[in-house]
C-alpha cells in the first residue's frame, strides 16, 4: 500500500521521527512542574504505568516493523512515565 | 527488512492494536480522577498540548503508512489530552 503515496520512505521516518521528539519532550514539562513544585497529587498513578505498558508495546511493535522512529520514542516516553511514577511515590 | 522477522503482518499489527488500546486507555484513568476531584493543578498544561501536536504527527505517521493501529490509537489519545486541557481549564 506504500506505493499509493508519493512520498518516499524517508520523508515518512522523518515525519515519525518529529513526531517521537515532540511526544517524548511532552513528559518533560510535567516532570519539570513535579520537580518544581515538588506535587504531584492530581495525578493519577494508572495514567504513567498504563502508558508506560502500552509504550513498551509500541516499542516492540517498533521493532518488529523496524521502525526507528517508533523505537526510539517510545522507549524514552517509558523512561519519563517511570520517572514520574517515582517521583510521585518520593513526593506522596 | 521484515522478511528478517518470522511474524506476520496480522500478527504486527495485532500487537500495534493492543499498544494503541493500552496507551489510550493510559489517559482515562487520569480524566476519571480530574472528574471525581475536580482538581488537575498538578498536571503541567504543556503535557497535554505537546503530546497533542505530537500524536496528530503520529496520526499522520500512521496514515502514510497505511498503520491502522497508529491512526486510530493516536487519533482518540489526541481527543483525551484535549479533553484533559478543557478539563484543567474548567476547574482551575
């Protein structure tokens, strides 16, 4: 089905690759204002283990279609997610 | 490069599908408890409006791709973080 687009596959991993900056640098503002503020009572504790088990999903989804972009995003997306898990546990 | 790997494609895209329920589903235990406290203080506004930006490029990812999973997955995580940021902005 790729070859319907005109696009070629290197246009579509950087796309990926934007995407998986973008995603990635999300967490960083939350871990910031938790660091900052040292609160992270209003956040649920299934929101970041959730993801973090869904994230490691798509990693291996990732890997199976050897997508880099979807690997690499994701694999710091878990990172930030248990990050924040203990940072909500050392706050609480 | 898939003809490296012994799976199929049914059995990718099955595993892209559970990823993309599992971190779709990552967001609404968050809004359950935003709805029953009525308090997202905590939550930095730049983790919903980045991860966005960043999964409708995903969005698009998926749609170049022909990924069912990413389009659909990313497409309902974009509706919670934007359901989040109307949420903060309502009880704030």
């Amino acid at each position: 089905m790729k070859d319907l687009f005109l696009m070629d596959n290197t246009i579509i991993e950087l796309i990926g690759l934007t995407a998986g900056v973008v995603t990635s640098a999300g967490f960083l503002p939350q871990l910031f204002r938790g660091y900052k503020t040292k609160k992270l009572e209003d956040i649920s504790y299934f929101m970041p283990i959730v993801l973090a088990i869904g994230m490691t999903l798509w990693f291996f989804y990732g890997f199976l279609l050897n997508a880099i972009a979807i690997m690499v995003a994701n694999a710091f997306s878990v990172g930030c997610s248990l990050v924040l898990i203990f940072m909500k546990k050392i706050y609480s």
